[in-house]
C-alpha cells in the first residue's frame, strides 16, 4: 500500500472478513551482521548465538504489549508478554489484522492514527492515542497505544505498536468524572451557595444559587474574583484565614458579608472542607455557604437585650444596696429611742407601783389605778411590739445579704426542746394555753446552730398561742425522717384557709380577720422562720384544716 491510498484501511474496518489474509513469515530479530562460521571461530559464533537468545527472551518478556504491523495492519509478531497480557497465543494473532482487538467504536480511530502515520511526511513518525480493547479473555481494556514506523523499505513500512495497560487509571478517572458530574447536578440544585477550588485554591466551581445570589457570572467568580464580593471590611480576614487554611490543608469555617444582587450585604457562614483522592493527594476545597443574617440580626439583638438587662440588674442591685443600708441605718436608729422608752417605761412602772410580772395576775383594782395600769400597759406592750419589729427585721437583713453568723454545736434534742418550751413559758406567763411536748425514743443528736432554731421554735409558740383560745392545747413533737429531723408545733381553734397558706410566710403579710383576740404582730415572724429554717439548710411547711394547724420543720441531722 502506498501513502496514496488510505481508503483501504477504512475499506479494512468496514469489510474485516472479506480482508486477504497475508501470511508472512514471523518476524525474527537477528543480528545486523550475519556470521560466518566459517570465517569466524567456534567461541565467536556461540556467544553470538547465546547473546541473540538473550535478546529474543528480554523482547519475549518486556512488560508492555510490542506487535509489529506491515503496511496493511497485519500482525507480523507479538512478543510473548503481550500475547499473553490479550489472552491470546502469538499464533492466533499472527496474521490477523490489529484492528480486531479494537472495539468497534475505536476501530475508525485506530486506523486514522494509522493511515495518519504512514502518510505523514515528519521525519519522527509517531502517534499517540488511548483505545479501548475488546479481548474477551483479557483483564485489559483500555490500552495506550504509541505507535511508530520502523527505518526500512519506504514501500512497504514496518509499524511498531506499544501498547500500555491503563485499565485502572481509566476507571478511575471514568468514577472520578461521573462523580463530578453527580456533584455539580446535585450543586445545581441545591438551596444553598457551593463552591470548589483546586489545590491551588482558586475557584474552579460555583453553583447556580451562588450565580442567583450575588447576580454575578461565573468569570466573574473564579480564581479569586469571589472576593469582590466580600464586604471591604473584611476581604483580608477573609483572605488570610482562607490561605492558613490552605497551607495547612485543614478545615474552616468563617463568618464574613456577601454582596447580594440587590446590592445589600449579608451575613454567610462558609465552612470550607479540603478533599483528597483516594490515595491521599490533596485537590482542593469544597465550600458551602448559607445566609445567617437572620440568626446575626438576633443575635445582635440578643447581645443588646442581654447588656440592657445586665444594666437593669445592676442598677437594681444598686439600689437593693442602697435600700438595705437605708432599712439598716433607720433600723438601729429607731432601736436606740425605744430602748430608752423601753428603759423609761420600766421606770415609769416602778414608780408607780406596777411590777411588770405581777401585773397580769393582779392587776390594778382601783379606778385610778386601773386606768393607770391600763396606759401604761399599752406603752409597755406597743414599745415591745416595735422593738421586736425592728428585731426581727434587722434579723431578715441579716439573712438577705448572708451576713448572719453560723454557729453549728451539737444538741441533745430531749434536754434542748424541754429547756425551750420551759424559757418560753417564763416569757409569757400571759399564755394560758397547755403545751405539751411528745417527743420520741432515743432521739439521735443534732447538729445545727441553737440560737438560731430556738428562735424558730419560740417564733412558732408564739403564733401558736396568739391564735388559740385560752386553755386549747399546743402540742410540739419531734421525731427522725430518714437523714433528717422533723419538729411539729400544732395548735387548735383558729384554722387558716387554703388560699392564704402560701402567703402567711411574705413579708408583713397578715391574714384578715383572723386575729379574734386582737393580739396584733408585726407580721415578720412566719417571714424570719422560714428564712431561718432555710439558713440551717431545712424548710418548713404548713397545713390547716378540721380547725387545726400544724407547722413542720425539717432540718438535716448534720446541719449540711
């Protein structure tokens, strides 16, 4: 065939079964100079021979698929190797045209780079091209082809055919584009802004909704346009965070404006991921962006709320501050003139004749003396009740502000309660009421602070006895409760309905029309009771019904 007629390897592609079967002798590699043994000694002539052996087992053997073609197409030799790697004896190929290894959609192609080789008037002839084979039993199928023409009869040229096994490189590059494309269909759809770059960090990619939201091209983003969107004050924060990034191969994730279409800045959070092949190499970066101005626009008025509220706390503790140290200024003010009126009245009852513990038993029988006895009765007992208002609210200051020391001892409840009970009998002999003290077996000691639970107990007597009638009976009870300690003062006659008994413990709360005998109060003492039952790390409790009202109180035996 001459370079003038290339219609016949078409016409070899088209009409392979009707192809004349040339054949030629198999090509055999011979030595340039043919020996003459005659000529030459014995030992000459053997190592030519050894060395051309060794040359026909290295061409035999080289790991690549080596056919030599005539001009035609037709195989003349394939070395062992390549025979073997097509799935095929040298034999069966012998002979045969080389474009039956071909699938028949490469077929054309591989006779073109052919016919292109034979024809070309370059003085290096070779050409270059990645073919699928179709070799049932070979593991190969894509193959890449170099082929070259071999010095000889211009004629009639030889065509050497190295063939490459690039099966899997082919597939991984087929998986690796049909991945990008599942991943730039995905991206297209998705409601959300996606960008890639390559390892170089330059934008290669952006989705459709980026292009919507910042009404910009695609030329207009890649590489580093993007940046120009980026809101001026913090294009360089951006920038360098993005190239830390990159240096490192590491993840980011970063706060910044985005110009949008309408020309308003808006707040993205961009998350950059670095990708790698399977083998570890990195190639670049996948960005998702999503609007957060929503979320930074509560925030900020979150944050400003939070510094508004802050400064009302602030400003509230400042004047709790200044309220205390009022109350507390006022408080011992008014306690050093009642302690004098206190003092003088006393006197006053002296001078007059009026022992103050003789008076409730014997009063007065005289009119003048009586009326006396009267007065002075309502001085001695209103200075007391404002001595013990004033008393009993320093005493809540104290514990408002944690100021109140702690004392902890430890007390034999039996002995304790008993001594109690009797001090406040001796307190108010006016109490003609009948307590009674029930108190269990074998009564483990406790630990807490004395003065502050006797206060407590003497708190509640005192409201025990003030709301019953005379002669009702007053009953205090102690008795363990697992960790725990539990006293109960209960009393008859007066009961306390449901809606006032969470009320009873505020401050100056009294409940109305509930004082039959007019014993008055300050409205401070069920208030001190639970503070101070809350200081000794216990709580109190209330329930009346059936005309009867009972107070717990429950302090850990250990005083935690």
């Amino acid at each position: 065939m001459s370079r003038k007629q290339p219609s016949s390897w078409h016409q070899i592609c088209r009409e392979q079964d009707n192809i004349v079967s040339l054949t030629p002798a198999r090509l055999e590699l011979v030595p340039e100079r043919v020996l003459d043994s005659e000529l030459r000694p014995h030992e000459v002539l053997q190592k030519t021979q050894d060395e051309s052996l060794s040359y026909r087992q290295l061409y035999e053997q080289l790991p690549a698929i080596y056919l030599v073609l005539d001009h035609n197409g037709i195989i003349l030799s394939v070395n062992q190797f390549g025979a073997d790697s097509l799935g095929f004896s040298p034999e069966e190929l012998i002979g045969k045209t080389v474009l039956n290894l071909f699938t028949s959609c490469d077929r054309m192609a591989v006779a073109d780079a052919l016919i292109s080789l034979l024809t070309t008037s370059k003085t290096s002839k070779v050409n270059h091209g990645e073919f699928r084979l179709d070799c049932r039993q070979s593991h190969i199928a894509w193959v890449k082809v170099v082929a070259k023409t071999l010095p000889g009869d211009e004629q009639n040229p030889l065509i050497l055919l190295v063939c490459e096994d690039i099966t899997e490189s082919k597939r991984w590059q087929d998986a690796y584009q049909e991945s990008e494309q599942r991943f730039q269909i995905m991206a297209n759809t998705a409601p959300m802004m996606l960008w890639k770059s390559g390892c170089d960090g330059l934008c290669n990619f952006v989705n459709e909704f980026w292009l919507q939201f910042t009404g910009r091209s695609f030329e207009q983003e890649q590489g580093i346009g993007w940046i120009d969107n980026v809101h001026p004050d913090e294009q360089l924060k951006c920038l360098q965070g993005y190239y830390s990034a990159l240096k490192n191969r590491s993840q980011l994730q970063m706060e910044y404006r985005l110009r949008h279409a309408d020309g308003e800045y808006r707040w993205i959070l961009d998350t950059r991921t670095p990708t790698f092949t399977p083998s570890g190499e990195f190639t670049g970066y996948i960005g998702c962006c999503i609007d957060v101005s929503e979320r930074k626009m509560v925030e900020v008025a979150l944050l400003q709320s939070q510094e508004s509220a802050q400064a009302q706390i602030e400003e509230m503790e400042r004047l709790d501050r200044l309220k205390d140290e009022f109350l507390s200024t006022v408080s011992h003010e008014l306690r050093t003139p009642l302690t004098n009126m206190k003092m003088a009245i006393q006197m006053l009852g002296i001078a007059l004749g009026f022992e103050p513990n003789l008076l409730l038993e014997n009063p007065p029988s005289q009119t003048h003396n009586s009326k006396l006895f009267r007065y002075f009765q309502i001085l001695n007992n209103e200075c007391d009740r404002e001595i013990n208002l004033i008393n009993n609210f320093l005493d809540l200051q104290k514990l408002d502000i944690n100021s109140k020391p702690l004392v902890l001892e430890t007390v034999i409840v039996q002995e304790w309660l008993v001594r109690v009970v009797e001090l406040f009998k001796a307190r108010h002999r006016h109490c003609q009421q009948n307590l009674q003290i029930h108190l269990n077996a074998n009564l483990p000691l406790l630990v807490c602070d004395p003065f502050s639970l006797e206060r407590i107990i003497i708190e509640l007597l005192t409201n025990a006895c003030k709301f019953s009638p005379l002669d009702a009976e007053i009953t205090i009870t102690a008795q363990v409760k697992s960790a725990n300690i539990e006293f109960k003062v209960i009393n008859t006659g007066v009961e306390i309905p449901a809606s006032e008994c969470d009320r009873i413990f505020d401050k100056f709360y009294r409940i109305p029309s509930n004082d039959p005998w007019k014993q008055g109060g300050t409205g401070l003492g069920l208030a001190l009771v639970q503070k101070l039952s809350r200081y000794l790390g216990g709580t109190i409790a209330v329930e009346s019904s059936s005309n009867q009202t009972c107070f717990t109180v429950l302090l850990p035996l250990r005083g935690e």
